[in-house]
C-alpha cells in the first residue's frame, strides 16, 4: 500500500512528469520533533542547505527558529535571502574562495568552519582589508569511522576534510599570530547517513578527548559543533517517516563532556528534508529483456543522481497499480548511460506504458543535485498545500 491519496495520485497523473513533490505537512511534523527533541537540552540547529535549498523549504525551516549551515557562498546568500539571521550562520567547506570568504565576512555570519592552516591565513588576511575580525571555528578530524557508504564517510583522516590531531599544536601557535582571527570553536563532521548511533558515541568520547587538549593549553572554546550526519530509513518512509530525534540528541547529552557556558551545534540536513519528498515519474516504455523487463521512466539520473553516484536505495513504487500480480524489473532512466538505473531486479506490480511511478525520499540531495546532463530542462517542484 502506498501513503498518496487515491485523490493526489489523480492529480498527479493530469500532471506532466517528471516531478519533486513535498509534503509540508510532514516537514512541519519533522520540524516540530526536531525542535522540542533539540530544545531539551538546549541544543542549537543549524539546517544544512545542501540537502535542499528550495526557497519555500528553506522559508518553513527558517519559521521554526533554526540557523543555516552552508558550504559556498551561495548558499550563505541563499540563506540570508530567505530570512535566516546572519548571526545564525555558520560557512563549512574544505575549498573556500576568496569571493565566498569575502560574502560571509559582509554578512558578519556566526563563524566560519575552517579546515587548514593556509585557510586560517587567507581569512585573516581579508579579514584585515576589511577591517574585521572573523570568527572561526576549526574542524578537527577525529578519524571516527561513519560506517557508511566511502563516498559520505568525512571523518577519518583519509579524507580531505578537516585538520588532524598531529596538526594542532601547529595551528595553536599560528593562531597567536594571527590578529583578524577570533577562535570561537570546534567542529567535527564524520559523515552522513548514519543509522547506527554507536559512531556517533565514538565521536562524543573523541570531542572529550580534544576538549581536554585545548583545556590543557587554557584556550576557552564557547561552541562544540558536532555536524550531521544522522541517516534516515529509505527502505520503508511511512513507517519511519520521522527520525528518532530523541535518541541521538539523549546520546549526545549522555556522553558529550559540556563545559560551563559551551553551547553544542548540531548541522542537520538529510534528517530534516528527506522524507518530505518524492520524485513523480512516468512510465515511457517496458522492453522485455532476458533475465528481466526494463521499466523506463521519464526521470533520469539527472532528477536523482544517488543511485548512479553512490548506488543509493530509494523504495520505488507505483502508484497507479498497487496490487496484482509481481513481475521483476530494472527500474531505469531515459540518460545515455548504463549507470542511469534507480534500482535492479525490483518485485513489482506488473506495469505498463503510462503508469505513475514514485520515488521515495528524495526530499534531500535529490533536486539539489539535479543537472542538464544531455540537455534535458530541469524539471518543476510541487507542495502538498495548494496542489
């Protein structure tokens, strides 16, 4: 059984495909456990844009009192368009450009997540053109495994992201150097898609290590951001279709060493976004093959470029023949590539040419990442509220 009305799946075939559509009721249900679970502990949220930054989504986010969490500079303007207060965001990235720099400075954001030592050198020197001083925090790599897909494991020291622990006493001395720079922070980001919590306990025990460090050297640090990451359940949205808040922010509070007068950031996005969205597809055409059928949908890879980048699951279903008869299918795109597949040897309905076909949980890092790949138009979002 699907979770769309009998009279929404109408609308949706008397609409051209393809297509995102959002349930902002569900995003508001989702807002609102966020809230209350982060408000217990007095826990500060910033929204991650890049799971999606479509202006009426960032506007519903924004009513619920949260910051931004961005990663260029766009994304900072983005945010500040859509009401955000300066004061309330924070800019991440391993690959700043002066440009982008210049435009959090200009916005006097809350702080900049830093990740080098040259990066520190660069905002303090434009920071000085400019007469200001930047707030920084530094991520610091706790090499802590994410168990999860290598593509979105962040936190280790393999990966570009973030300076390591035999890097410290470097950056510490470079700091006294450096007089456009006040240090506010550290931050910590291991990955994303995270659905077991014990990575999450890992990283608490290594923050405590690093808070010790900085205590040693009596160097205050006023914020412990924590990043994202928190994963979400794609194999069955409606049953899960808001994440278990309470339990990763208790863990946090459990095992977390917070010190007088620190407050503790969380940057969320997946979590938030992603189960308030479906990709709306159609099908064009079903091509009998030998081990299987090919169901090929009007969406492509370029509509959702998960299962392609990272061989990502979303549940597929179709919403115009729910019941009957299952047939196996290779769920696939219109591209001109092998690797524009949604999903292999699938147990579905048996389908026809026409039939409405959803994706599911494709609220973050679906139409965010879409592209023009073989010229196709980037295709139109709908909300649940005056559909």
């Amino acid at each position: 059984m699907t979770s769309f009305s009998k009279e929404l799946i109408h609308k949706f075939t008397l609409t051209p495909t393809p297509f995102y559509f959002y349930n902002l009721e569900l995003l508001d249900r989702t807002l609102q456990s966020l809230k209350t679970e982060a408000e217990r502990y007095d826990f500060v949220i910033h929204y991650a844009l890049k799971a999606n930054s479509e202006n009426r989504i960032l506007t519903r986010i924004k009513s619920y009192g949260f910051g931004a969490d961005c990663v260029s500079g766009n994304e900072v303007k983005r945010a500040i368009e859509n009401g955000f207060p300066s004061e309330q965001v924070v800019f991440a990235g391993v690959g700043k450009s002066d440009e982008e720099i210049i435009t959090g400075l200009s916005n006097n954001i809350h702080s900049f997540n830093c990740e080098s030592v040259q990066e520190l050198e660069v905002i303090d020197q434009l920071a000085g053109k400019m007469g200001k001083i930047a707030p920084v925090a530094l991520r610091l790599n706790p090499n802590v495994s994410a168990n999860t897909h290598k593509y979105i494991t962040t936190g280790l020291e393999e990966n570009k992201f973030g300076i390591n622990q035999w890097e410290l006493e470097t950056i510490v001395e470079k700091l006294k150097t450096l007089k456009n720079i006040r240090l506010i922070g550290l931050h910590f980001h291991i990955g994303s898609q995270i659905t077991d919590l014990s990575a999450f306990k890992s990283l608490c025990l290594k923050i405590n290590d690093f808070q010790k460090w900085f205590e040693q050297r009596r160097i205050a640090i006023h914020t412990i951001n924590v990043g994202g990451g928190l994963g979400i359940d794609y194999h069955d949205p409606d049953k899960n279709a808001i994440v278990d808040f309470a339990s990763f922010f208790k863990l946090f509070h459990e095992f977390l060493d917070v010190y007088p007068g620190q407050k503790v950031h969380f940057e969320l996005g997946r979590a938030v976004v992603a189960q308030c969205g479906s990709l709306i597809s159609k099908v064009l055409y079903i091509k009998n093959g030998v081990n299987t059928n090919f169901m090929i949908l009007d969406a492509g890879m370029t509509e959702l470029i998960r299962p392609a980048l990272y061989q990502a699951y979303h549940k597929i279903e179709n919403l115009t023949n729910t019941d009957g008869a299952l047939q196996r299918y290779d769920v696939v795109g219109p591209i001109c590539e092998s690797s524009d597949c949604f999903g292999k040897a699938l147990q579905l309905p048996v389908t026809k040419r026409g039939d409405i076909i959803a994706l599911r949980s494709t609220g973050a890092y679906g139409e965010v990442m879409s592209s023009n790949y073989n010229l196709r138009e980037k295709v139109k979002a709908y909300y649940s509220e005056a559909f």
